[in-house]
C-alpha cells in the first residue's frame, strides 16, 4: 500500500512540476515577445526622431538607416530562434503531462467505466489545441510577431518614397 502512496506522490509531484513549467515557458515566451516590440520600435523611432532633429544629409540618412535595418534583422533572427525554442519546449512539456494523465488514469486501480475514464482525460489535458496544431498555431503568432514590424517599415518607407 505505501508504494501505491509513494507512487501517486510521483505522480502528483510530476503534474504539479508540469504546469509549473507550462506557465514559465509561457511567461517567457510573451516576455521576449514585448521586449522585442519594445526594443524594436523604440529603437527605430529614436532613430528617426535625431534624423529628423540634426536634419542629416542624405548619404549619412541612409547609411544610418541600412545600419539599423542590419541591427533590426539580427534582432529579430535572434528572437524567433529563442522564441521557437521555448515553444517547442513548451508544447513538449504539454504532450508530457496530457500523455501522464492519461496514463494514470487508465491504469488506475479502481474499477471504473472506461467511458468515465476517457471523460476524465479530456477535462484533465491541458486545454486549448491539441498538441501538433497547437504548435504550429504558437509559431503562426510568433512568425506575425516577428515580421509585422518589417511589414511597417516597407510601408512607412513607401510613404517616405511618395511624399518625396
């Protein structure tokens, strides 16, 4: 009987570790999300802001400007490639925890219906898409995350080319 205790302990201790760490990763993942933006934008409209301001030649406007874009994309490459990888562990950390309910309950030592049981797995998992579209749904938004703020600068610099 005590290994029967010692054995669900595990098992507690592993789902409460799980979700701990499904949040963390999400936590991360939006913290390097925002600072991205943060950086990004902010970096660019300080930029603009002294060009505007010390009314710089043209020669020197763009030499400034190609170096942030340079900045911008190793910026941004850098952030996806964290980015994916907390996703990835994440998504890999849910389809462990959804597999560990699933295994507990359906070796559980009670005599229960197995339609009760198929019931109580599905309120068990972890909620929100399953594990494969859940992913990719997780790298759809940081692919927009990342290249929205490109997709500004394409406009904004089709606008500068028109107001010209």
């Amino acid at each position: 009987m005590s290994d029967f205790k010692l054995s669900e302990q595990i098992v507690l201790g592993e789902i409460a570790g799980k979700n701990a760490a499904i949040h963390a990763y999400d936590k991360i993942i939006w913290v390097i999300r925002s600072g991205y933006l943060t950086l990004f934008f902010a970096g660019w409209a300080l930029m603009l802001q002294a060009l505007i301001e010390n009314s710089t030649q043209t020669s020197e406007t763009t030499s400034y400007i190609l170096a942030m874009l340079v900045v911008s994309v190793g910026l941004t490459v850098g952030g996806f490639v964290v980015d994916l990888n907390y996703i990835l562990r994440k998504f890999r950390v849910i389809n462990a925890l959804n597999c560990l309910t699933e295994f507990a309950i359906n070796h559980e030592s009670s005599v229960n219906n197995n339609e009760i049981n198929k019931e109580l797995i599905q309120l068990l998992n972890v909620s929100g898409d399953p594990y494969p579209s859940g992913r990719r749904t997780a790298i759809r938004a940081a692919i927009i995350i990342y290249m929205t703020p490109f997709i500004c600068l394409v406009v904004i610099w089709q606008l500068g080319v028109f107001l010209r």
